[in-house]
C-alpha cells in the first residue's frame, strides 16, 4: 500500500470503476494507514482537497468530535491533506501539483 494505492484509487474511473469520492477516501484512510484513520475524517478531508483545489489551502476546517490538531478543533485544508496523503486527488497541471507542502 501506499502511494500507488491513493494514485490508483484517485483514477479508478480511468479503468472503468465507478466510486464515490467518499469511498475512494474511505478506503484511503482506512486501509492505506495504520492504523487505521477513522471514517468519520472522510468529509473533513474532501473539504480539504477541495479547499486546496481552490487554493484555499489555509481553509480552517472543522475537525470531527474527539479530533484535535495541535490542540484545535480545526485544522488548515494543507495539513489534512498533507498528514492524510491526499495529494493524489489535487489538481495537477502535468509538472507539478498546485499545492507544495515544502
């Protein structure tokens, strides 16, 4: 698992495969992490991919009941992205992605 896996499941229509971007996040954080991201951080992460998509990717997002970063309830769009690998489903523009975590 890894990288390749969140590629993959970020194109699964390029082979045909129909699934939300809810389940294809879902997967993402419960099978390409250990352990295991609970599925209750799926749509704060569809917003943060959106948000960085948007180049909003200071967007404070609410995080879920019982998640915390950095002792806050919310959380900017670029670190959910970056601390989840979502970078597969941002925009690319064939050299780079639109948002540089570095």
């Amino acid at each position: 698992m890894g990288n390749n896996t969140s590629s993959e499941l970020a194109n699964l229509s390029e082979y045909g495969i129909d699934i939300s971007l809810e389940q294809q996040i879902a997967i993402q954080l419960t099978s390409n992490h250990y352990p295991p991201i609970p599925t209750t951080m799926v749509q704060p992460c569809i917003q943060a991919i959106n948000a960085c998509n948007a180049d909003e990717s200071d967007l404070e997002i609410e995080l879920p009941e019982g998640v915390f970063y950095k002792g806050n309830t919310t959380a900017p769009a670029w670190a959910i992205v970056s601390q989840h690998h979502l970078d597969a489903w941002l925009d690319y523009d064939g050299d780079e992605y639109y948002l540089d975590f570095e």
